[in-house]
C-alpha cells in the first residue's frame, strides 16, 4: 500500500494574504509542512492542490520533488 500526502495550499487567504509564502524563520510557511512530508518515511509520495501560480511557481523551484494537483 502507498501512503500519499495531500497539502491543499489556497492563494487567497481570508485572513492573511499570500500566507503559504510568508517568511517565517527565513523559510516559506508551506515549506515546513512539505518538508516534514518529504522527510516522513511513512509517506510515498507528496502531492499539493493549489490553484495559485505563485505557489506553484514556487513549489516547482523550491521541492521539485512535490507533485502539483491542479
């Protein structure tokens, strides 16, 4: 069986805007979460449904290894 990780990552947040790419500690608020993903060995596989080109953009350079869900 696989284990596949989906992180939902909305562009327009509600209450604080663009928060998945806000710095915090130097590092992209999303990338916390990725990275504990990626790093689990309990996971297979880390997928993000995002609709922002931001993000996306971003997941590409920075976690080539995250798969993008549109």
């Amino acid at each position: 069986m696989r284990n596949i990780v989906l992180l939902p990552l909305r562009g327009g947040s509600k209450g604080i805007k663009n928060k998945n790419l806000k710095l915090f500690n130097g590092k992209a608020l999303c990338s916390y979460v990725i990275e504990s993903s990626l790093n689990c060995e309990h996971i297979d596989e880390t997928w993000v449904s995002t609709e922002d080109k931001n993000i996306k953009d971003f997941i590409k350079k920075n976690h080539p290894k995250v798969k993008l869900f549109d």
